[in-house]
C-alpha cells in the first residue's frame, strides 16, 4: 500500500516535538467510522480499521509525534505544555489542500504532565458530536474521522470505558506553539515556524505582521460565528486557539438553551474569563499574547513594532463587528443594510435574555414570524414585532428563506449530549449515532428527528460541563 502521509511538520526540527508511537490498547473497537470525510480526504473507509482508529497500527507512511507548545491557561502562564494525550500520525494532501490526522485519547507523551494519556468515552462522544455538528453549521472547525472504543478502562472520578478520537484539523498549530518558542528565546524556531504556517494557512502573507493580521480576522470571523449559534467554547486558552481560525479542542463547549449573554456551563471557569459574552474579548487577549511572540521577528524598532502590532489588534472590532451584523440581520431576515438594525437586534436579544428565551427555538419560532410563545415578558414581543415587521416589508428578496437558511433547527443540544454519553457508560451507542446522523441536516432535520429540536425540561437542564482529562 502506498504511502498516504506527507508529514511537512515532522521535516521541522525535533525541539518542534517528540517522535513516538501511540501506546497500543488491548482490545479496539470501531465505534464510528466518518465515511463521508474519509473520502474526501482520498481514504479508504475499509482501512479505518478499530487497530487504526486506536493506533495499535500505523498507516504507510505515518511518522508519528507529539507536538510541544506552552499556553495562558485561564490567563495563568504555563510555559510548556504540549500533545499530553495526542499523537500526530501524519498529513494527507489533495485537491482540499493539507490536513493533519491525529489520535486524541492515544497514550502518555513527554508532555502528559502526569497525566495517563487517555481519553474516556464521553469526552470522544462530545467531540465527536459536536465537531460535526459544527461542520454542518459551516462553521471552521476541527473534525471527527473515526473514534474506536479500546477495551480498557479509564480512571477518572470512577471507572469509565476508554476510547480514542481520529481527528482531522488543517493544523494544530496554536498561539501557545509561537508562545513556546518566544518565551525560550529561540529565535530561529520562532521564525521556522512563522515560515510554517504561513505556507500553510496564509499563503499571501510576507511577514509577521500580514500573519498576524490574517489570524486575527480568521478569529474575529469564527467568534462571530460562535455567538450567532449561542455556541461557548468553555476554555479558550491560548493553547486551545489554532492559527488556522478552525475551532479546536471541544472539552467543556455548550450552546447554550435560555438566552443570557453571562452564560458560562465550563466547571472550571469559576470566574466567568470564557462567559459567552466574554468571547470576542477573549479571543483579542489571546491575538495580543500571539502578537506578543511575534514581535522578536518583526523589522526595526520594537517600540514602533509594538505600536504597528497593536494597531493589528484594535483591527479585530473592523472583522467582528460587520461579521456579526451580518450573521444575526439574516437570523431576522434582512440582506439589506440600514441604521436601525443593530437596535432592532439588540432589542430583540434583551427581550430574549429577560424572557429567558430559549436561543435556538426563539430564532426558529421567528422563521415562522412569531416568537411570542418564547418572549413571554409582558408586552415584550409586541413592542418590537411591529418594527421588525415594518423592517421586513423594505426588505427585497425572500426573508423567511434568509432565516431558515441562518436559523438552526437542530443544534447538539447538551441534554441529548449528555444523554448519549450517559447511554454510551451503559454500553448502549444509539443515541450517540442517532445525534450524529440527525446533526448533518442542522437547517432541514427529517421529521423523525425533529425530537431532537425540544429544549430541555427542568430536570434535563445541563449546567455544568467538565473537560474530561
């Protein structure tokens, strides 16, 4: 068989990372197989075997390493953290361009921190779910080809069954892998690995300053596809921000059910840092640490680098703020531009927060042109309904066809995430493949999954997430 790697990162040199194989697992399991992803990226779904999806067995031409990077960690300065429970296998390459494969959940590293390198099923579920469920949204994103159950247990707060993710991202480069490099003062990796990604993800860029400048509005743009979903990343790290603008890393991620803009589900973030209105500020900290890295590599004066640098950032408000206005005129169906539409959406997200308005059902209600059974507030719905109603007859076009084509149906809800993973403890893979299955038609489910659409009831309501490491 013939190799299907070409492994550019593995060419960099061995400070980039540690070369090792995944540690095998007793006895793999197929739990899924991405078929679909599997062929776009010019692989045979038959070789995605349980000893493959688990790394028991390599594919030709694989070279398989864990890469190193240090990271701001709820704003704590952590200088080396790097792949504690992942492996690299290889880059495939075709007409979609270059792709990393990974194993998450494949065995301790260098970079374990004593950790045991494993994955237990429900944080693979997770992941799995929500990474494709995101892809269907059209939202950049990291994606599940495969996950295989390893026939071991995990030890957590108990027992749970192991198993292991087969990820695919266009890198896993993050701000914390340029952080790691600057804060050693090694110059010469810093700029191999500018070199990198620039040949990887910003081809036009011709410095450190134009790659900053295309990080940052990647960013912008995907926090504001982010918000437009109700979507939280839960742990927004620098070491969880890939350069590519592809969300990555789904540990304590929620979207959220009733409305509220200080909404955080993450266990660990007890002080609200990664609330889902604290997003886009966050992803600016994170840019200014990347800017931070970068300056060593930029020309003349570091005075003046720093103030050009600066200047890069305050340009997130000029990606996210149009991208933003963009995404949420469609959920209300406008295409047109006029002065009064951020009022009427801000009107209409303090409604849905006072009400306590379900974010997902309020907007898909609003598909049909009432929303009054979500915005239940006394006379909340039909002070705003009017204005938006006279909004819609200035429109052209097709409004209704605008929402439904910005408006969810279907979202990975965290009850039924948490139901198929309480199922999948148990032994029992059906809710996890049923949620998969429904996920891909997010706009248009069938009707025999149009269940999956209910908010939770009262005692379905998930308020805390967990990282599962």
């Amino acid at each position: 068989m013939r190799d299907i790697f070409d492994n550019s990162y593995a060419r960099l040199p061995d400070r980039f990372y540690t070369k090792l194989p995944p540690v095998p697992v007793a006895d793999p399991q197929v739990l899924r197989v991405n078929d679909a992803l599997a062929l776009e990226l010019g692989l045979d779904p038959a070789t995605l075997t349980a000893e493959v999806l688990t790394g028991n067995t390599l594919l030709p031409g694989s070279d398989p390493l864990s890469q190193v990077y240090a990271g701001h960690q709820f704003g704590g300065w952590v200088p080396r953290l790097g792949d504690g429970r992942a492996i690299l296998l290889g880059e495939v390459t075709g007409d979609f361009g270059r792709r990393d494969i990974q194993l998450k959940g494949s065995g301790i590293t260098p970079y374990s921190r004593n950790g045991d390198g494993r994955a237990w099923v429900g944080p693979v579920m997770r992941e799995y779910i929500v990474s494709e469920a995101m892809h269907a949204l059209g939202i950049p994103t990291t994606r599940a080809l495969g996950a295989a159950l390893t026939g071991e247990g995990v030890q957590r707060e108990r027992r749970y069954p192991g198993a292991v993710l087969m990820r695919v991202a266009s890198s896993h480069i993050r701000v914390g892998t340029f952080q790691y490099f600057a804060a050693r003062g090694d110059t010469a990796g810093l700029r191999l690995l500018l070199d990198h990604a620039i040949a990887r993800h910003y081809p036009d860029a011709d410095g450190p300053m134009t790659f900053l400048a295309g990080v940052v509005a990647a960013q912008a743009r995907l926090v504001a596809q982010w918000m437009s979903i109700g979507f939280i990343h839960g742990v927004m790290n620098t070491d969880n921000m890939a350069v590519s603008g592809e969300t990555i890393d789904y540990g304590p991620c929620a979207f959220m059910d009733a409305y509220h803009p200080g909404t955080v589900f993450s266990s660990i973030d007890q002080q609200g840092r990664y609330a889902f209105q604290a997003q886009p500020n966050m992803a600016v900290w994170n840019l200014a640490q990347l800017a931070t890295a970068l300056l060593p590599l930029m020309d003349g004066d570091p005075n003046h680098a720093a103030e050009k640098a600066t200047q890069v950032l305050e340009g997130f408000a000029d990606h996210f703020s149009p991208e933003w206005m963009r995404l949420f005129r469609a959920k209300i169906g406008l295409t047109t531009e006029e002065d009064g539409d951020e009022a009427l959406i801000t009107g209409l997200l303090a409604r849905m927060a006072s009400s306590q308005a379900d974010f997902t059902a309020t907007f898909t209600a609003l598909t049909g042109g009432d929303a009054s059974d979500h915005i239940t507030d006394e006379g909340a719905w039909d002070s705003w309904a009017p204005d938006w109603t006279a909004r819609l007859e200035r429109e052209p076009g097709y409004p209704k066809a605008v929402m439904r084509a910005a408006n969810p149906v279907l979202i990975p809800r965290n009850h039924r995430i948490e139901q198929a993973i309480q199922a999948g403890i148990g032994g029992d893979y059906a809710p996890f493949h049923r949620l998969v299955d429904a996920l891909v038609r997010p706009f248009d489910p069938r009707a025999e999954d149009l269940d999956l659409a209910t908010p939770p009831k009262p005692e379905e309501r998930v308020s805390r997430t967990f990282c599962g490491t």
